[in-house]
C-alpha cells in the first residue's frame, strides 16, 4: 500500500505558488491531477511524502494562507484505487 500526502486548492495560481514555497523548503512535491474522491477544486493538487505533511502544514500557515485551500488529505492507493482521508488544518 502506499500513501501520500494532498494539498488541494481551488485555484491553479495557488498550486503554482504552494508547490514552489513546499520546494523552496526542500519538500520534494509533484503536481497532480485531484483525486476524485476530493471531486472539487481546479483539478491539480499537490502531492508530497506522506511524513512531510506536518512540514507542508506548518509552511502553509507561515505563508500567509490562501483562502483557496481545499484542504490536506492523506492519500492511499490500494490495488489501484485511491481513498483520501482529510486532515484538519
């Protein structure tokens, strides 16, 4: 099984900017298309190693926020399939 961490957000402007502060703090990330089961947003997500997660959160709330957060979600994809679970920011 494998798992890692989501960002989404609703805007592409806001994946752009996020990904490069997550990179800057030299967090490895890759820009994804959203998972379905988070079904909402502008289609791109960012997805990062699971153990980053606090990291990629605390950068979040340093860099003042964006409004357009979706939110953070776990990732794990089971034979296939993926299932998110969310994670309180």
């Amino acid at each position: 099984m494998e798992s890692f961490g989501i960002a989404a957000f609703r805007s592409r402007q806001a994946v752009l900017r996020f990904d490069d502060q997550l990179r800057k703090a030299g967090i490895p990330t890759q820009i994804i298309t959203t998972p379905r089961a988070i079904s909402m947003g502008c289609g791109l997500s960012i997805r990062f190693d699971q153990r980053a997660l606090p990291s990629a959160m605390e950068i979040y709330h340093t860099q003042q926020p964006s409004p357009n957060l979706i939110g953070f979600y776990i990732a794990r994809n089971v034979e296939g399939r993926i299932s998110v679970t969310s994670v309180r920011v």
